[in-house]
C-alpha cells in the first residue's frame, strides 16, 4: 500500500465539502466525538470515542513481530512504517465506527514524548485531518494519556496517584485534573518494559516456540508462571533506604546478565541454547522488578498521607501502561493498597494485629481481582496472626450495618440502594435473607452517574468533585420549577416488588438531547434549566422506589411477615445519602406504620466498618467463623451470589394491589 503523502489529493473515504467561513459547527445534539491518533513508538493507532466515554471504534497496526527481528525497536523502520499504515489505520477505525470524517468533532493527536519520527509522523497527519475537514486540533501528552485512561470505565475523581509504568517509562505522580500532573518520582536509567525486553533476549527465550512470537514483558511473565521454585534466584532490592520515590532498573539488568553468563558457564551453554532453569529466573526477575516498583510507590502513599494530598475517603491508585498488564504486578499492588488500608486503620485504633480476635473479609459478589485482592490479604493475616477468618457478603454486611448505632430487631425489610445494587429484603437473621425485589436493569446511583455525566454537570465548578449522585442531588435542591420535566413512571400496575431505572436513564438521554438542541448547545455548553432538569429525574426515581417499597410493605403486611408492633424499613447504600429519598421513605413509613432508620450516611457507602460489624454479628452467634487453616485456604470468592433466599415469584404470586400514598405532595408541601 502506498503511503499518501499530505499534499496529494485525499481519498474518498475523507473528502468532503470545505466551507469557507471556518471551522465547521460542532454537531449540537449529540456528545462530541474525537478522534485520535497515537505513533509515539511502534504502534500505528486510531481511536475513536465520544465524550460520553463510549468507543465508538479503533484501529491498529502493531510493529512488534518486525521489531522483534531487531531486538528492539529501530527507529527508521518504526517511521516507514507509520507512513505507511496511518492512513489506512484511521480508515479502519471509521469504518469501525460506521463514521466519517465529516461526524468527527475534533483530532487528537500525541505530539510528545516519544520517538521523533514517529511522533512527527502521526503528527502530521493529524493535523492534515484537521486541516481537510476544518477540525479542531488537540495536541496530547502520551503520558498524561495514560494517566486519564482508566476513567473511560471507571468513575475517579480528581485528586488520584498514577503509577505509569511501560517499556519506556517509570513514574509516579498525583493527577490534579486533566491539565494538572506533579510528578513525585521517576526512573533514574532504564524503564521495566525495556529491562524485560532486554533480559528475555539474552536468555534467548525467542528460541523457545511458546515465547518466539511475545513481547519481551508478556515472555518474562508466561515463563515465570511456569516456575517450579522461584527461591532458586534472588536479586538485591536497591534503593531500599533512598528516602524518595524514584525507581532504578539499571542494577536489576545488569545483575540479571551477569547471572545468566555464570549460568551458561556452569551449565556448558552454547550458542542458541537456553539456561536449564530459565523459568525460575523469569520468576526471580519479575518478582525483585515488583517489589521494587512496590516499595517505591508505597513511599508515594506515605508522603501523600503525610501531606494530607488525597482526600482520605477516596484515595485511588491508578496503574496503566504496557507493564501494567503484568498479573503479578496488579496482584501486588492490589495487596499493597490493602495493606496500607489495614495499617491506617490499625494505627487510628491504637492497636495491633495480637489484639484482634478475628479477620472478616467479603468474599462476594463483586469484581473478581478486586475481592481477590481483599481475601487473599484476609487470608494472609489470619495466617500469620493465627486468627479466625469471617468470610462476609458484602450485600448482606449493608444490610445489617443500622444495628450499630440502632436497636433494631429482627426480622425488618431493607432497601439496599446504591450504584451496583436496588433491592428489598426480609432481614431474619444474621444469615437469613428473604428477596423481595431487585433491579431488572441499572441501579439508581449508576444511573444518575451516567445522567450528571451527560448533562456535563462536572463543567460546573461547584460539581466537579462531586459523584454523580451527591451532584444530582446538590443540583436538584438549585431548581426553580420542579415542574419544568417530567418523567413517566414505569411499572406502577406491575404486580411485583421489582426495580427498572433503564427506562429513565433513556429517556432522560433523549430528553437532554432535544433541550440541547432546542438552545443550541455545543460541544462543553450545559443546558440552561440542568437544576430542574436534575429535580426531576431525582424526583420520578424517588417515587419510583417508593412505590416498590410500599408493595413490599403491602405483602409483608397482608402475609404478616413482620411483627405488628415493630415494623421497621431499613434503608442502606450509597444512595441512601439522598436526602429526599430518606424524606421521601420517612414519609412512606409513617403512612403505613413503620419505624424508618436510615443507615448513618458515613456507613451508607461501602465502608470497613460494616464488614467488622458483619463480623462481629458472626462472632456473637459463631456463624461462619473459620479456624481451621486448611478450610481458610479453601475459601475462593464469587463475583455472584444470591442475598437470601429468592421470594420473587412469591410476591408476583401475591397479586398485590396499591392504593400509592401521594408522595410528592408530602415532599414538596
């Protein structure tokens, strides 16, 4: 394929017509869409994603089986290359998107650092993108790129620590905003990726079938996996007493290779041969580079604790670059944030793991390496400190946690609410659970995480640290007419105790878009009327609740479920911090004859108290209190697991009918 030169006459797929009066508007009722171009190294690469978050499409063309040949990466070629493949990488992602040129909002293109015909070649092509359509240009950091990535899927605010580690970088630093990056440490020579690629090839493990087509990171790992004793090597930690946060891999490299020539020696290795032992020095390298990149950043948290930089209820450690898809890395880091947890929290007690009686941990559900994370730290401590283990469910935990502060019998009917979970329940006991309902969809908190997002509220100063629902709500209590949006409410004749907040987050979408259009609002611009228009969806989904929870209330009623004289709804999650949704409940039960407590909202989110408390309710009653070591181990999480017993098609059954109590009314009168 021919490289197209910038100059020459464009292709089809990116001709379109040229207005004369500047750049072309931005497409007012729809998220803005950017396509970017990345060629810092060897990789051609296009993206295409809205400002939503959603991928709408990329492209590809990896270098690496060429480079490979080289040993590393040859500048010349990895230019040729990219002149070569940009044009059509782009075309694949707009194909991929189903899109054109002309649906593009602007270009985004790494401009720095990297290799500089590389870079230039991506470049220059963007901005002759910009230049043909009349798009915006936006020059970006590869760095700062990796920094921000893992907020596309995941909901992290400002202020957070990345530890940026890839084959040509190491570095920790705080990121302030998308603009705002201080750097508290970096590596002194070589970067891990480059020591990988380095060592993997004088080990020659290329000579090996399994590995000749990996990347020198992605070998070291798969041929430590596969060690039988990863105490057969040992490399020195350095730095272990250099009191800042950078990182060195120089020593690690050039200790690693003269190991491998003592080997080669003693083992009378020739030629294309490969040491005998390799898999358990794949093993000793990785481990000492992860123990190292471990310390370093542990220094990090110290001094962003010591500084007070993080806020303390939200502190996040991102990891992201190439080395970044090292497992054991991860794993490692994962415990290592734990760790420091659990240290914090010791210290804040005034106590040491010889004072406690035992270690609760929750095992499920939830995201696998996240509980993993989690149990196997449990675990570990339960070992070393001879310590029973309480695995903990961690609906369930919510669930009880109101009996801390409160004297509340059992059986009472939960609302567990939150941005995973909407749900009703029988509480028995401390392990019987009946359901009542569950969402069929989304839970409330994701969908007002993903209304506040599309409505931009985070372009507002006063919302910008704020999540999604504590935004919503401090929006919502600006409006002037609650009255300006409605929205319908769903399910009101269904005949079940089941949750769907689908409808609205669609509907509140189209609605968005129709008010975006209507005032012509572009690119960063938020809707004149955004604190009605939060009143409203936060009021139709209040009521919507409310009404599912009166039907649960209505069937533990009419099937007397619950005693008479102490009925009580217990609300719990991280929702459940929505003032008018407790306003709202508190009316609901006195209308009916219930005690209502809210869950103090410190404990509402998830929290480490309401999985001791969980255990302390397990201790009391020895449910599920594990001593014995061999059955500890055999403990494994489960990303799924039922809250109780399903009473679900019990309450359909049912066929109860309401008569709703006219909340709104009580709210707002």
């Amino acid at each position: 394929m021919r490289c197209m030169a910038y100059n020459d006459k464009p292709k089809k797929f990116f001709v379109m017509r040229i207005k004369k009066n500047g750049l072309q508007n931005f497409q007012h009722n729809k998220p803005a869409i950017i396509l970017g171009i990345e060629s810092s190294c060897d990789d051609t690469a296009c993206g295409i994603i809205d400002s939503n978050g959603n991928v709408l499409g990329e492209a590809i063309n990896s270098q690496q089986l060429i480079h490979l040949s080289f040993g590393g990466i040859n500048p010349p070629i990895a230019k040729m290359l990219h002149f070569h493949n940009i044009t059509k990488v782009c075309e694949n992602a707009l194909r991929a998107a189903n899109l054109k040129l002309t649906d593009i909002n602007a270009i985004a293109t790494t401009v720095k650092p990297g290799l500089f015909y590389s870079l230039n070649a991506g470049t220059q092509f963007g901005k002759y993108l910009a230049k043909i359509g009349e798009k915006p240009f936006i020059p970006i950091h590869h760095m700062q790129a990796h920094a921000l990535t893992a907020r596309i899927n995941e909901k992290i605010d400002f202020p957070y620590l990345i530890l940026l580690v890839s084959g040509g970088h190491c570095l920790l630093a705080i990121v302030a905003d998308v603009n705002k990056f201080y750097l508290l440490g970096t590596t002194m020579n070589n970067a891990p990726g480059e020591v990988f690629d380095k060592i993997t090839r004088r080990l020659k493990l290329r000579n090996i079938p399994e590995f000749s087509s990996l990347c020198g990171g992605l070998a070291l790992e798969t041929a430590a996996s596969k060690a039988s004793d990863i105490n057969q090597f040992s490399f020195p930690l350095i730095m272990t007493k250099v009191r800042n946060c950078n990182f060195s891999f120089a020593g690690l490299l050039s200790e690693s290779v003269r190991c491998i020539e003592a080997e080669e020696k003693k083992h009378d290795i020739i030629a294309d041969m490969v040491i005998p032992d390799v898999y358990n020095f794949c093993a000793a390298i990785q481990l000492t580079a992860v123990k190292h990149i471990c310390q370093r950043t542990q220094r990090a948290m110290k001094f962003i604790d010591d500084m007070s930089l993080l806020p303390t209820d939200r502190q996040t450690l991102v990891v992201s670059g190439g080395v970044a898809c090292n497992n054991i890395l991860a794993k490692a880091l994962s415990i290592l944030s734990t760790e420091l947890v659990c240290e914090n929290a010791l210290r804040a007690a005034n106590l040491k793991l010889t004072d406690i009686n035992a270690i609760a941990t929750t095992v499920k559900p939830g995201l696998f390496y996240s509980l993993n994370a989690g149990t196997q730290f449990g675990k570990y401590l339960a070992k070393i400190g001879e310590k029973p283990f309480i695995p903990i469910h961690h609906m369930q935990a919510h669930a009880l946690t109101a009996r801390i502060n409160e004297k509340i019998d059992f059986p009472y009917l939960i609302l567990l609410v939150s941005g995973g979970h909407c749900l009703l329940a029988i509480v028995a006991d401390v392990n019987k659970f009946y359901l009542l309902g569950t969402t069929m969809n989304n839970a409330p908190g994701e969908v007002f995480d993903k209304i506040t997002r599309r409505l931009k509220l985070r372009n507002i100063p006063e919302f910008s640290s704020l999540c999604g629902g504590l935004a919503l709500e401090t929006a919502a209590s600006k409006a002037s007419d609650i009255n300006q949006f409605s929205f319908p409410l769903i399910m009101t004749k269904v005949r079940n105790c089941n949750f769907s907040f689908a409808g609205l987050l669609s509907e509140s979408v189209r609605c968005i878009e129709a008010e975006e259009k209507k005032h012509d609002i572009i690119a960063d611009m938020v809707i004149p009327d955004v604190y009605n228009f939060c009143a409203a969806i936060q009021l139709t989904a209040v009521k919507h609740i409310c009404q599912r929870t009166q039907r649960a209330m209505k069937f533990i009623d009419d099937m007397s479920l619950l005693p008479t004289d102490r009925q009580t709804l217990v609300v719990s999650g991280g929702v459940a911090c929505n003032n008018i949704l407790a306003k709202a409940l508190s009316i609901l039960s006195t209308e009916l004859g219930y005690n209502f407590v809210r869950t103090p909202p410190n404990l509402c989110t998830d929290n480490g108290i309401m999985i001791a408390w969980n255990g302390v309710e397990k201790w009391n009653r020895d449910i599920e209190v594990i001593r014995d070591i061999s059955k500890i181990e055999k403990i494994t999480v489960q990303t799924r697991a039922p809250l109780g017993e399903d009473w679900t098609r019990k309450v359909e059954a049912a066929n109860i009918s309401c008569k709703w109590i006219n909340i709104r009314k009580k709210l707002y009168q």
